[in-house]
C-alpha cells in the first residue's frame, strides 16, 4: 500500500511518476476499480471548506501531488521518494506506457474541438495509442448526476482507463459520484490536462513549474478566473500550514 503524508487533513500519496505509473499498472492488471485524484494546493484548500469533498478525494485511490509546494511538505514529514506527479505529466507517461500494453483510453470532457485535437496529437506523440472514444460533456452543476445513456456508452467501449478533464472539484465529484456504474478499472481525473496536452492553452515553462512558480504563470493567463484561487487560497495555505506546524490548529 502507498504510503500517505497528512497535509491539513487531506492524505497525498508519497508517489513519483514512476511509482504512480506502476500502481496505475496493477490494477488495471487486476481490474480493480478505483479512481485518481490530482491535488495541487488548490484542491487541498477546497477540501478545508468542504469535509464532503475531503471525503471523496481521502477515499481516492491515489491523491498525486500536483504541485511543488505539495511536494516540499511531503518531503519535510521526512518522505524521501515524493516528487510531483502532475496531471499532464501523468497522462502523457501512461499513454507512453499503454502503447506496449495495450492500454485503452477514453476522454471525457472538454470541447468537441479540444478533445478531437488531443486525440490527433496523441496519436502524433504515441503511434500506438489505442484511443476507443471520448465525449464532451454539456455544462453542467458540480454535483449533478451523469446519465445512464453516457455510463452505457462509456462502458460499452470497455476502457481499461477513462481520463476525466473537468477541473477539481467538479471532476472529484464526478468520478466518487459514478464510479460504482462504470466498468473501467482506472478513472483518473487530470484537470486541465486536455488543454495544455493538446496546445489549447499554454503550459508554464519548466523551470517555473520546479521552483513553484507555475500558479503565477496560470494567473497571468487567466487573471479574471484564477486571482481568487491563487491569491487568497495560496496565501490562506501557507496561513493554515505554519498554523498546524506551530501547533495552534485544531485538531480535524
């Protein structure tokens, strides 16, 4: 079993790519029905306001950390073998991977346009990519059910892993809410992994995503949506982390 590292509440697991790629492995090996969730400061801070939603992603499968400051906590509880497992990052190693096992793939959400650029992409990327559908969903509410229709479509395909795209929490929710009705082993939930993977949207350069500067990149892209999120939940982060540490925090 991974080990886990208790970060204000909500257990990251103690994963690299590497280890990531190889759980995801096994239980589409063993068919074993989880799913997986991406959790970048943001997501660990919805979860402080939301026990619901702590809920669901502590009973995750596997909480990757997705960004750096994850990572440098991680690694501060004393784990050695934590790096960031990042949600683009993920999905292009296990579509790497998947070519020799035959792994097959279905898309849910984003655009028509977007998915239908990923899929070229990936095919471009990955020549051997088995992709056996995807669909894109209408808008819809964060906790609203999915139909039966789109469940039979999808399993009728009979993935071995369906990738989520539509940004935490509404994918956490999505995945917890209609996992017990979808044969796929695997569900994995990449935020804006479609987006960035198919070049609709810019990625940070590398050197920002290692030194934890990726949100200050996102935010300059998408200022009207993001400000909220990074302004006041990374400084109210950073407020709760020094908080627990000092020993001033209640305990959850």
């Amino acid at each position: 079993m991974t080990e886990v590292v208790d970060i204000l509440g909500v257990n990251i697991s103690a994963v690299n790519l590497e280890l990531a790629g190889q759980e995801i492995d096994r239980w589409i090996q063993n068919r074993q029905k989880v799913y997986v969730c991406v959790a970048p400061v943001s997501t660990i801070m919805d979860c402080q306001d939301d026990p619901e939603y702590r809920k669901i992603v502590n009973n995750a499968g596997m909480v990757t950390p997705d960004g750096m400051p994850v990572v440098w906590l991680g690694k501060l509880s004393g784990n050695k073998t934590i790096q960031r497992t990042y949600g683009p990052d993920l999905m292009r190693q296990t579509c790497d991977v998947g070519q020799k096992r035959g792994y097959r793939h279905y898309f849910y959400g984003g655009t028509s346009d977007t998915l239908q650029i990923l899929e070229q992409r990936l095919k471009e990327q990955f020549p051997d990519i088995n992709i056996v559908g995807k669909y894109s969903p209408p808008f819809r509410k964060i906790q609203e059910i999915e139909k039966d229709t789109v469940l039979e479509e999808i399993n009728s395909f009979a993935p071995d892993i369906l990738w989520v795209g539509l940004g935490s929490p509404k994918q956490d929710y999505w995945m917890s809410q209609h996992r017990d009705k979808l044969n796929v082993p695997v569900i994995v939930g990449v935020g804006a992994a479609f987006d960035f993977l198919a070049g609709v949207k810019p990625q940070a350069p590398g050197w920002m995503q290692k030194s934890g500067l990726e949100w200050l990149f996102r935010l300059c892209c998408e200022p009207g949506r993001l400000w909220k999120r990074y302004l006041i939940g990374n400084a109210r982060f950073v407020y709760l982390v020094i908080k627990e540490k000092l020993g001033l925090r209640r305990q959850r």
